[in-house]
C-alpha cells in the first residue's frame, strides 16, 4: 500500500520520521454530506529511508499490501463471519433469542484477536513503512 507522507524528521541509520494524513471512508468531503464530525487527525510513524529524502518534503511511503489484507481479514472479516456461524447455528435449535445473544456474543469474541494483535504490532515499533520516492 503507497501513500504520500512529509518528512517531520531525518533520524540516523536511514530512519526518518513521517506524517500521514489518516484516511478515511468519506474521504472527508464535508461540503457534500451533513457531516459526521470525524477529525483527521495525522498519524507519525518511523520509516525506513533508502532514498535520502530530506527534512520538509513530500514522499511516497509503501507498507507491506500482505501485511495489510492480513489485518483488514482479522479486524472486519473474523468478527462478521463468527457472528453469522454462531447465529445460524443456534437459530437452527429454534430460539430465536438466544441466537441473537450468542451472535452478539461470538461477535464481540472475534474483536478480541484483533485488539491482541493491534497491541501486538504496537509493542513491536508499529507499522514498518519505506520510504519508495519523493514526491
């Protein structure tokens, strides 16, 4: 996955530290929508600097797309598709009720994997980014 980021700081041993600006589903077109108060707030990160890039300018940072789907899987699909095994499973003893509640509760059982990771990969430096070209 390729972004555009700003070099905040050069770092030593070809480390620079970059900003990001967060993305986000609605893209932040505030004028077209009633808008939902979400804040863009950047995100910095450390990226591995090949290149040279210097203080100041604007650069295409890559992070590993694998890496990413692996993530999108665990944190979107897990939760949904535990929700929909549990549901269909217990709706098939014939209570409704207690269908829904297992769901929900199967549901909230597949967030956690997600946080461990999340905690994870936070513990470990975070996201490894490269810095690819300068913008």
């Amino acid at each position: 996955m390729k972004q555009i980021a700003t070099v905040e700081k050069v770092l030593p041993n070809e480390r620079v530290r970059i900003v990001v600006a967060r993305q986000t589903a609605c893209a932040h077109d505030c004028h077209d929508c009633a808008g939902c108060g979400a804040s863009a707030a950047p995100i910095r990160a450390t990226a591995h600097n090949p290149i040279g890039a210097r203080e100041g300018q604007k650069v295409v940072v890559e992070s590993s797309s694998r890496h990413m789907f692996g993530v999108i899987l665990l944190v979107y699909l897990l939760p949904v598709a535990l929700f929909f095994l549990a549901y269909f499973t217990t709706a098939a003893l014939g209570n409704d009720a207690v269908a829904a509640a297992v769901s929900i509760g199967a549901f909230f059982c597949g967030v956690i994997p997600a946080i461990r990771y999340d905690r994870r990969i936070r513990g470990a430096g975070g996201m490894t980014f490269t810095v690819v070209d300068v913008f």
